[in-house]
C-alpha cells in the first residue's frame, strides 16, 4: 500500500508534467484541441501551488520524521488516513488522464 507521502510525491509530479505539457502546447494545438493554452497553463499552476499548500498544512509533504510525517503521525488513526491517501489516488487519476 502507497505511503501518504508517495502519493504527494507522485501527484507533484503530475502537477509538474500537466504545466510542463501545457507550456509545450502550441497555441494552434491547444486551438485545434478547444482549450486555451494560457488560461489552462494558469489554472494548473494555481491548483498545483494550492494542492502544496494543503499538502504542508496536513504535513503530506513529510517523510520520516514521526513529530511531522502524516504518515506516521496518522499510524492510530487508520480511517483518517485511508480517506487522505483515496483523495491523493483520485487526484492521481485526475492528473493523469489530464496529460
């Protein structure tokens, strides 16, 4: 079973490929695929810097360190911790059918 901090990892990455592709896009190719480049460029770099903002509130970011790590953190409380890392794949699932 994926860590919570994986699965961050994994969907930063995502968020990361998503804008990289984006930024590639021509503006005939993002035109011929009915969607602008810049405006989409714009919303996947907003939901990307809001997706690390909440990582770090929820310390999602963390490995290792028991004081910070969610994952260990979380160790007592199973449910919480299921509903974060299924919110993590959905977002996972998201971004990369996104690309």
């Amino acid at each position: 079973m994926p860590t919570i901090y994986s699965l961050y990892k994994a969907c930063e990455l995502y968020y990361q490929q998503l804008c990289d592709a984006l930024q590639d896009c021509t503006l005939e190719e993002a035109a011929h695929n009915h969607f602008h480049r810049d405006l989409s460029l714009a919303v996947a770099r907003d939901a990307s810097s809001r997706f690390k903002v909440w990582a770090q509130s929820i310390r999602a970011h963390q490995r290792d360190d028991p004081t910070r790590s969610l994952d260990l953190q979380s160790e007592d409380a199973e449910g919480i911790r299921e509903r974060i890392r299924k919110i993590l794949e959905d977002l996972q699932e998201s971004l990369v059918s996104g690309q």
